[in-house]
C-alpha cells in the first residue's frame, strides 16, 4: 500500500496560481480548502473558548476523526531534545532550528521564547522521543555535552 503524505499550510496573503503549481510540481495535489470569515455580531471571546488547538507535533488526520504525528514538526521537538540534552542554551537551541529550516506553528523563525514555549508539549512527547528508534539511533551522537566538552 502506498503510503500517503499530507502538509497544511497556512495562507500568508491570497490565494495565487503560482502556489498551486509550485506545489504541484512537487508532487502535491490540492485535497481541501478551509475558509474562514468574521461573523458580525458574535462574541469572540465565547466563540473561542470552544477550540482547542492541535499539539506541536501533531496534525489532524485526513479522516478528520484523529490526530496524527506531523513528521516535520517530530523532528523539530527531537532537535529541541537533543540539544537539551547536550545542555545548549535557548538561544543556540533557537539559532539551530532556524539554520535547519524549521520554523514555528505560524510559520516565524524560532526565538529563545519560542522555544521555552514549546516545553509543555516536549514534556508531554518525551517518552514518545525516547521510545523512538531515530531517537536512539541520535544518541551517540550526543555523548559530549556542551559544559564538558
């Protein structure tokens, strides 16, 4: 069975041809389009007590029934890991996902807040990281700790 890769991105301005066949070149099709619009009248505040956002780390599934690990955003919380582990400081942790090419939930470079924002949900995902096999295949890698080095 062939294996099914899915990305949402979210829109930085309007929707433009260009966009469709970049990602089409690519290999991406076009699955669904979300829209969203203000509606005159309605409480913010109330009508947003109702969403719940999605887990860094996660992504809803194409069923929309479940959630499922968003590989891009796994590897992101794997290198916070790995340099937590190698005691590296917020802000080289933050320099480091930026020079690899991660980039935050709106699509921002990180920042050392950014990233101490992000520890609820690394604490939440640890035992998921430390059970993962990429993970202990990193772990050699890792054995000089910046302070010891």
């Amino acid at each position: 069975m062939t294996r099914i890769e899915r990305m949402r991105t979210a829109l930085k301005g309007s929707l433009d041809q260009a966009g469709f066949e970049q990602m089409a070149g690519t290999g991406w099709r076009p699955i669904a389009i979300e829209w969203e619009r203000e509606v005159p009248g309605e409480d913010t505040a109330a009508s947003s007590r109702k969403l719940e956002e999605v887990p860094f780390g996660l992504r809803v599934a194409h069923d929309c029934h479940h959630l499922e690990e968003d590989p891009a955003e796994m590897n992101a919380l794997q290198t916070i890991m790995e340099l937590i582990v190698q005691d590296a400081p917020l802000s080289r942790i933050a320099q480091e996902l930026n020079r690899r090419g991660f980039a935050t939930r709106d699509g921002v470079k990180w920042s050392p807040l950014s990233v101490y924002q992000i520890f609820p949900r690394l604490i939440e995902v640890t035992p998921r990281i430390f059970a993962d096999e990429e993970w202990k295949g990193r772990r050699p890698d890792m054995t000089r700790v910046t302070w010891n080095s």
